[in-house]
C-alpha cells in the first residue's frame, strides 16, 4: 500500500517538492535501476492530468526524488471547489519492468493574487 503525505503549492510560482520514499517499515527504498513518475490530478476518477511532474531521483541510495512545475504549469492549475488535487508517485523498476505506487496525497493550492 502507498505511503500518504500531503503538499502544499502556490499557483503561479515555481514548484520542486523534495519527497523521501519508504516502505512499510520507514526504510528508504533503494532507487538504484529505477525510474518515477508522478501527475496530479482534480481527482482519481477524472482522466485529465493536472500537473504531470518533471520527476527525478535525486538521491536514489536514500530513496529521494524531486517534483517539480514551472510557474507556466502551476499557473494553470485549477483545483477543486476546496483548492485541492490528489497526485501519486510511481517507481518502475528497470530491470524486472514492475512498477509501483509508492506515495499518494492531496496537494493544497494556494490561489495567487499576483499575476
């Protein structure tokens, strides 16, 4: 089952989240051979993407990656009626072509006053 942690954003700026992944146990997935992918959305049922992520392993010993969005993409985001999309993190592990979804949540936007 995917880990849960909650975001927040500002709509209309630069976005990079760094996220560590752990297993059930709290231990650092070794992301060594593996790929990730991450895409948020107004919520799991709709099948237009939100934000789709530029997603990279910045640390793949400690299991970290790094989300992020220009401010040309955030700007575009449009949440839901209480300011919220839902997203995951999925790893694809390169050698055995499994993937998994390691981490799920909702990322809060922050409407933006200056555009």
């Amino acid at each position: 089952m995917a880990a849960y942690q909650d975001i927040y954003m500002d709509k209309g700026t630069d976005f990079t989240e760094q996220l560590t992944l752990t297993d059930d146990y709290g231990n650092s997935y070794n992301l060594a051979n593996f790929s990730v992918s991450s895409q948020a959305r107004i919520s799991y049922i709709t099948s237009n993407v939100a934000i789709l992520f530029t997603s990279t392993i910045t640390d793949s010993a400690n299991g970290v990656v790094t989300l992020s969005a220009n401010s040309a993409v955030t700007s575009n985001v449009v949440p839901n009626s209480v300011g919220k999309l839902v997203y995951d993190v999925v790893v694809s592990d390169n050698i055995h072509n499994k993937k998994t979804r390691v981490l799920e949540g909702q990322i809060y936007v922050s409407p933006n006053t200056t555009r």
